[in-house]
C-alpha cells in the first residue's frame, strides 16, 4: 500500500437518508481531505454520479426510492465506465449477512457497519482505494467533560464514536435532541396504522443515531422491532417495546442537554 497525500482532494458522495449520518461522514472525510457530496436517495445519488467523475460512493442500505443494494446494481449495470466503475463503501446499522451479502453481490467493494469511526472508515477507504489516506489534523479533546453521573448516555462511548472532535460533538447531539420527537411520534404513528415498513425503517435508522449517542440501552429494542416488523407479525409486542424506548429517549435527551449547555 503506497503513501499518498489527497492533493487534490479526493470526492465521495456520501447517499443516506439521515442528517446524522451526512454530518458525522462529512466530517470525517474532511479530516482525510475528501470533498463530499450529499444524497439523501438512491436515484439522487445515481444522477450525481452520472453528472460528475467521484472517487467514492459511500451509500446505506435502507435508503428512500431505492435501496441502496440496487444503486448499486444499477450503476454497475447501467452505467458507462468511468462512471460504473466507482469504488464502493456499502454502511448499515443491521450488518446482518443477508444485506451485507446483497451489498457485496450488487458489486460494492466492501461493507462497514454504523456506528463506525474515524479510524475505520479510514481502514476501509485505504482497502478499497489501494493506498494510506492521512489524517490532516488533530482535534482538541477537552472541553466536554460529564460532571454528572450520567445514566442514560455514555460520553466516553460519543468521544470514542465521534472521534472526541467537541466541536462535532455538540452539533451531532444537537441534531439528535431535535429529531427525537418525530421520531417517537413516528414510532407511535406507524403501531397504530400497523404499518410494519415504516416501523423497520424507524428502528433501523433510529438504532444508529441512538448508538453515535450512546445511548445502549434501547439498541436490543431497536434491533428488536426491525426483526418484528419484517416479519409483519406481533404488533402487541412492539406496542409493549415502545413505552420503554420513550422513556429512555426523553432522558437521555435532558443529560445530552447538559452536557451542550456547560
């Protein structure tokens, strides 16, 4: 593997439906001097592609429109070179073999499960690109610090995520506390319909923004209502997850408060 410098920068574009996940990516990539671009749907990310040369495709599985299994087949198979032959980064919470299974059958050149950090992404953009990327510059660590014996959320378990960037830090929680009360409406809306899709993509984008916020105690929930709900069976059962889920999200949402507010 050779050594090289990103001059100029390399360019991803980085395909999730979540602001979370195009926040926290965007910032890593621009730790390893790579220009970004967003898509929030598979056929967004498909126009981008063939409107411009990148040297990444980072996608999620569950994605609107299209999943993100099927852009991918549809660029390798639908696409003219150099376009189609993109490297790419295939990301989901589940990392259960069926999808990792369809991302690598569809033509993505290796899978990395979220929540991930800084150092693996880079692990994995190294893989895949055949070359060392360097990390341009150094975060200050210090200034968020729990004073308080926190029993929702973990710190160390965000710093270590987030790759103890403060300044990230506090933008990612601030997104986290603002899409909190959608989501549980979401959650509640969906039971009632009994719409058991909505209910899986929930759970499923839902379970990585908890788990950037360290938040572990409701990610067996989480993982459990996207298992019901593929299976469309038992909406008792999620109804009696769900007061649960609230209750942890809402308090973990008031410590989370604390700690941008020191």
């Amino acid at each position: 593997m050779k050594r090289i410098k990103n001059t100029p920068p390399l360019k991803a574009i980085i395909a999730d439906d979540s602001d979370d996940i195009h926040l926290i990516v965007k910032n890593f990539l621009s730790d390893l001097n790579i220009d970004s671009h967003s898509a929030y749907n598979g056929l967004e990310a498909i126009e981008k592609l063939k409107s411009s040369l990148f040297d990444i495709l980072i996608i999620d599985y569950h994605m609107p429109q299209m999943n993100g299994d099927e852009v991918i087949s549809h660029i390798r198979t639908k696409l003219q070179s150099p376009h189609k032959d993109i490297p790419i980064l295939g990301i989901s919470s589940s990392a259960v073999f069926n999808e990792i299974s369809q991302f690598m059958n569809s033509g993505a050149n290796a899978f990395l499960s979220k929540p991930f950090n800084l150092y693996s992404l880079k692990s994995k953009l190294e893989h895949i690109l055949n070359h060392e990327i360097e990390i341009k510059k150094t975060k200050q660590t210090n200034k968020l610090k729990a004073h308080e014996d926190f029993q929702y959320i973990n710190l160390s378990l965000i710093k270590e995520n987030i790759n103890n960037d403060d300044s990230l830090i506090s933008e990612m929680i601030k997104v986290f506390i603002s899409i909190v009360p959608e989501t549980l409406s979401n959650f509640e809306k969906y039971i009632n319909e009994e719409n058991w899709q909505g209910l899986k993509n929930t759970a499923h984008k839902y379970y990585s923004q908890v788990s950037y916020m360290g938040i572990v105690s409701i990610k067996d929930d989480l993982k459990m209502i996207e298992i019901i709900s593929a299976g469309e069976k038992d909406i008792k059962k999620v109804k009696d997850i769900l007061p649960y889920i609230i209750k942890i999200s809402n308090n973990a949402v008031q410590e989370l408060k604390i700690i941008i507010e020191k």
